[in-house]
C-alpha cells in the first residue's frame, strides 16, 4: 500500500514538474515573440534587402513597390490611401451591419504601429495599391497582421494583388514571425475566392460564429483547416472566420525541439 502511495505521489510530482515546464517554455516562447516584434518593427525598411521585390512588371504594368511607417508617408499618399480604402470598403461594410465608420477607419490607418506598402506606376507616376500591415502579437503568437490590401480598379486581376501578398509572406518570414494574418467579410466572395487560391486558409483562432460578426480573418497556414475551427460546429452559424498561412521553417524548427 505505501509502495502504491509513494508511486502515485510520484507520478504527481512529475506532472507538476511537466506542467510548470511547458508553462515556463509558454512564456519564453510568448517572451521571444514580442522581441521579433520589436525587431522587425525597428527596421528601417523591411524591403531594402529585396531589390527584385520592389519592381512589379508583367501584363504591361510597370510599377515599383515601396515599404514605408506611416509616419514617413506623405500626406497625399496617405489621404489617397484613405479614399481608396472607403471605394473598395464602404459598401462592403454598410453590408456587415457594423457600418463604415470613416473616422474609426481613419484613426486605425494613422496609428503609429501601421506600416504600408505602396505600389506607383511608373508610367502614370501615381500610386494604384497599397497594403495596411503590421507586426504584432496576436493570440500569444508573433505576426503579420494585413489590415487593408487595396488596388484600384484596373490593376486588379493582373497579379499584382497576388505579388504584393508575396511581398508581405517575404517581409513577415524574413522578420520570423509565425504567421501572415488577415481579415475578410464573407459576402466579399470575390475577395474570398482571391485568399483561398493564395493558399489562406481558416486559423485556429478564428471566432465563434455569430450572427453580427461578418468577416472572416484569413491566415496563411500553409495549408490545413484546424478541426477546432469555428466551421465544424453544427450547432452555431457563423458570419466570419481567421485565416492564416504559417512559417513553415519556424514551425519546424518549434516541432524539433
């Protein structure tokens, strides 16, 4: 009997020292992702190592791309980017039943963290797409957040939207982070359709589903639907989802450890 007692205290003792192990690697591992985010958020340019990623020519387009703070826009630039994110997107949230709040929109644009990647043609001399992104944290794991990917009407379809989204998967696996992530209404189904043959596919910490949430957050996974993504409750409808595309290396290197 005090053989099956010390046993059982034994085998308590070590999952306790099993427990607190994997809490302390939780935390270094949380502690490690806001020093990328930090570091990634440090450098200068982010595109500056990528020369052959800062030009875009095919389909008779010829358009440079540039990385740059918000901070460091011009105001033209940025009151443009404004205007074509309320083209794109007003309608599309009037359609959600949130609303388009232009001057929520316009304050999360100009936040300091936000970061843009700015395509001009060079024939025009006149700026055709940009995309709102970020580093930061999100649910304990180190990203690149994609706020806005915004092109204007005659660009689209010619793969530049797809270029740029490469562009951000460069910027984001350069800098480490473990995920590209993103936002989209589900009734946007053209921008759906866009994600999804770009490999983004549900995240695992995509949302219930409600009836007044409308959007779906996308990330780059590369390429697996988590099965405790909010689509496989029966009992629930839902209006949104996240989606993600994963740093394949890193989460390798997490594996192997």
């Amino acid at each position: 009997m005090n053989e099956q007692r010390q046993n059982k205290k034994l085998k308590n003792k070590n999952k306790i020292k099993e427990r607190r192990a994997e809490q302390k690697a939780e935390a270094q591992r949380i502690k490690n992702g806001h020093r990328l985010v930090k570091e990634a958020n440090a450098v200068p340019d982010p595109l500056e190592k990528f020369p052959s990623f800062q030009k875009f020519e095919r389909n008779g387009l010829k358009c440079g791309l540039m990385c740059r703070r918000v901070t460091e826009l011009e105001p033209k630039v940025l009151e443009w980017a404004m205007d074509l994110c309320k083209r794109n997107m007003q309608l599309m949230y009037e359609k959600s039943g949130e609303g388009w709040k232009e001057h929520l929109k316009r304050e999360e644009m100009c936040e300091d963290a936000a970061w843009y990647l700015i395509v001009t043609d060079r024939v025009q001399q006149r700026p055709v797409a940009f995309s709102h992104f970020r580093f930061d944290m999100d649910y304990g794991e180190e990203v690149l957040y994609c706020y806005e990917l915004q092109l204007e009407t005659e660009y689209r379809q010619q793969g530049l939207g797809r270029f740029m989204l490469q562009v951000l998967e460069l910027m984001a696996f350069t800098a480490q982070m473990s995920k590209v992530v993103l936002t989209v209404f589900k009734h946007n189904t053209s921008a759906v359709t866009f994600f999804n043959k770009c490999k983004y596919t549900i995240d695992e910490t995509s949302p219930e589903n409600t009836i007044d949430k409308t959007f779906e957050i996308l990330s780059n996974l590369m390429y697996t639907i988590d099965e405790t993504s909010p689509e496989n409750t029966i009992d629930e409808t839902f209006d949104y989802h996240i989606m993600s595309k994963e740093n394949k290396v890193k989460n390798l290197q997490r594996t192997s450890l």
